[in-house]
C-alpha cells in the first residue's frame, strides 16, 4: 500500500517520490499550513496528547472550546458541538434527536456513517433513491402515518463523484411534517456558499429543523468532527449521546490545529476564490475530452471508462509520470469502479495545465 510521507498539498511525497496530487480532500492545502503546524506543537507541548478523560468529567480544555467557539462564528451558528471524528457526528445527532422523530428516511447513496447513524435511533429506517426528491416524497406518503415527523439524513456532497443534494427541495418536502434533516456536509463545510458555510448556504436555506454536521479533516486541515444547531438541542446532545459522553475528546494538537485552520479560513476569503477557479479550469479542459464534469463550485470530478483495466492503466500511467489522481471503489461508484480528481486552492495554472494534457494524452 502506497505510503504519504509529507502533508497532503498540491505536491506531495508518495513511497518517497514526489507527485503533483489531485487525489484526496485537503482543499486548500491547510494540512501543513506553517501557522497549523505550529499550533499544534505549541498545544503539544502545553496540553500534553490529550485530556485522559471525557468530556463529560475533566475532559474539557480551553483548546477544546476555542475550536467550538471559532465553528460558531464560521458557520454562524448559535452553537457548536467538536467531536474527536467526523465519522461520529451523525451519530450524536441522531442520539440527541431521536425523542422527536418516529421514522428515518435516508438517501440510498448516503455514507456508511450516515447509516450508522440511522439505524442508532431504533427508528424504523427506509431508504430512498439517490438524489431523488420525488421518491422521497413517495416514501413519506408511504411509510408515514399520522403524519408523524420524519428525520431525514444525506449528505450534502456525495463523496464519490461530488453531486450535491437537493437539499431545497428535500425541505419543501419535509415541512408539512415538520420533519427534521440531518446533513453531513463533510465535503460542503468550508467549500460551498458565499461564506464556505455549506451545502445549506449554497441554496440559501435556512431552517430550525435543519442540523448540519461535518469534518475539519478536509477544507479546514485539521481533524475531528462537529455538530451545529440550536444551543437547547445540542446541550440535550450532550447530556445524553453515549458516543459524546463516553468517547474521549480530540488530541489536543488536533484541536488546536483545527482551530487554526478555521482561523486561517475565515480570515482568507481569496483562499475560497482561488479554489472555485481551479475548480473551473479544471472541469472546463475535462469537459473539452468529453468527460463528464458539471458547473458546480464542488472540487470533486469522477468517471468510469468502459472498463476496470482501462481506468487502471490511466491511474498507473499518470503515477509513472508523476500525477496521483484516485482510482476508488466507494459508495455510489459502478463495479468497475472510478477515475476520481480533486482539486485543491494550492494548485498553480501550470500544475493544472499539466494534469489535463497528460490525461488527454493517455485518453
């Protein structure tokens, strides 16, 4: 297995060679950002790795706080909750929430921790087709009775080959019900919208029954997950989720890094610019070759050739010249799997002209 020996950026080191890198999701290259770096030491060295405890008892430091205040002011939220994995904050959302739901209703392409998250409530659990607001609305009609609230759950971009939700439409859906949506925006957080505030932003959609959740692992360089909301139900979160009570809190490096990450992002509004220019000269040359890519903002471009080998030769022919792009079997992708590109804010003009012309070649 292929091994990464420097911080993940426009170039970096792989089994010891250096690539330019279009595969992963540190978008604007933050994961070894100097200012992130040195928080991080500088929590190491006061902090100790962590806390030794949970939340719940001793567990809490000021490193801790700072990262939920600084998620409060990014998102413009009224309050924010910092778990040690992104994967868990579904999860705790459907802990807290789960006294005003009856049944779930989740996205057919939704990601494994989605799932998880679903079937945590003891909820009766149904699936809908993927992006598909009109099978949505026929499950309700469906599986709902007594017009009870329902909790919806999907991502906000899929991972795979970066479509966003309809997420508008989903809460037009779900508002005779007074339903609720869980959205895990991992790859929305810090990319989408005017203000990198999410998939909700990027639809100029504002709810009190909408709770997004997502990482800090991606746009922000950092680690860690979060959960935002109003401050009564996420203090019921906290006083009752059995994976926030019991798990102990973040390392403290991370936390701080995390902090400073969303500091460096806030501060920096050029950094989300830059990233949408890439992300349109990059799908723009595709499009030229005939590959699918759309107009969107999101920095995630995937396909399938007419088959496995094809897409593997492609792979290994770009890592020979010294490009990693991903070659995945994940969710929502075909049996034969993907050619994924992602691009991050760090790219130069030069860096992206050499991607796409060295994919025309092979193509």
């Amino acid at each position: 297995m292929q091994g990464m020996e420097s911080p993940p950026g426009a170039e970096t080191t792989i089994d010891g060679r250096r690539y330019l890198y279009f595969a992963g999701t540190g978008y604007y290259g933050l994961h070894g950002h100097p200012e992130v770096v040195k928080a991080g030491i500088e929590a190491l060295r006061r902090f100790g790795t962590h806390s030794a405890t949970s939340r719940a008892g001793f567990g809490n430091n000021p490193v801790l706080h700072l990262v939920e205040n600084r998620l409060r002011q990014f998102f413009a939220s009224e309050d924010a909750i910092y778990l040690p994995s992104g994967y868990l904050s579904s999860l705790v959302l459907v802990q807290g929430l789960v006294d005003r739901f009856e049944d779930v209703f989740v996205d057919e392409g939704a990601h494994f921790c989605v799932f998880d998250a679903a079937f945590s409530g003891q909820r009766p659990v149904f699936r809908f087709r993927h992006l598909d607001p009109d099978d949505l609305k026929s499950q309700l009609r469906r599986h709902l009775r007594s017009r009870r609230s329902p909790l919806l759950l999907t991502d906000g971009v899929f991972p795979t080959f970066g479509k966003i939700a309809p997420l508008a439409d989903y809460a037009e859906i779900l508002a005779p019900y007074d339903g609720l949506i869980g959205l895990d925006d991992a790859h929305g957080a810090g990319v989408l919208g005017p203000n990198g505030r999410g998939t909700a932003e990027h639809f100029g959609l504002e709810s009190e029954n909408l709770y997004p959740v997502g990482t800090l692992s991606k746009a922000f360089g950092g680690h860690g997950g979060f959960v935002l909301g109003d401050r009564k139900t996420l203090e019921r979160i906290r006083a009752v989720s059995g994976a926030y009570i019991g798990s102990t809190p973040a390392a403290t490096p991370v936390a701080a890094a995390s902090a400073k990450g969303i500091e460096i992002l806030s501060a920096r509004p050029e950094m989300r610019l830059r990233l949408r220019e890439n992300v349109a000269a990059v799908k723009k040359g595709l499009k030229k070759m005939g590959l699918p890519a759309d107009e969107t903002p999101v920095p995630i471009v995937a396909w399938s050739l007419r088959s496995e080998r094809a897409m593997r030769n492609i792979h290994r022919e770009l890592m020979s010249r010294g490009i990693a792009i991903a070659f995945l079997k994940y969710i929502g992708a075909p049996k034969a799997g993907v050619l994924r590109i992602t691009v991050f804010s760090t790219h130069t003009k030069e860096q992206i002209e050499r991607l796409l012309s060295e994919l025309a070649r092979l193509l």
